[in-house]
C-alpha cells in the first residue's frame, strides 16, 4: 500500500529551476489575490462616492452609473449584495 513505484528513484531532489519556479508561480497566485482586491475596493469606492452624489442631485445619469458600479461589483464578487430603492 505504502510502496514506492519500482521505476521511481528513491528521492527526488529538488532543482533551484523547480524552487524559483514554484516561487514565481505562488507569487502570481498571490499578485492575482490582490489585483482583484483592489479592483474590487476601487470599484466600491467609486459605487459609493456615485451613490452619495445620487443621493444629494437625483441626476438620471448618475442613476445609470449607480446600477452599472453595483453589477461590476457583484460580477467581482458574487457575495455583494446590494438593494437599491430610487423612490423619487
């Protein structure tokens, strides 16, 4: 159950090539993490600095720009969630 493969060497040694590479590659996962952090929190920002300026002009355009900002955010994280009510 526990036997190596007869066509296996005993021990694998790992090559500088292997180890750079397996850095680089977890340094990419780790930069993509946060790429769609920030684009997320930047997303939100925008969203509610538009939504504040909705709230106080009621411009139609702006309506248009609320609604737009909160899909982008929920196709960025599909757990945001957001009720927007534009009793006018």
């Amino acid at each position: 159950m526990f036997q190596r493969p007869m066509n296996q060497p005993e021990h694998h040694i790992v090559t500088r090539a292997e180890l750079t590479d397996a850095r680089f590659k977890r340094f990419m996962r780790e930069m993509s993490v946060y790429e769609r952090k920030l684009t997320f929190d930047n997303t939100l920002n925008a969203f509610l600095d538009v939504y504040s300026t909705w709230m106080k002009t009621h411009q139609p355009d702006l309506k248009i720009r609320v609604v737009m900002l909160a899909f982008e955010l929920h196709r960025l994280d599909p757990a945001f969630e957001c009720t927007l009510s534009f009793a006018e």
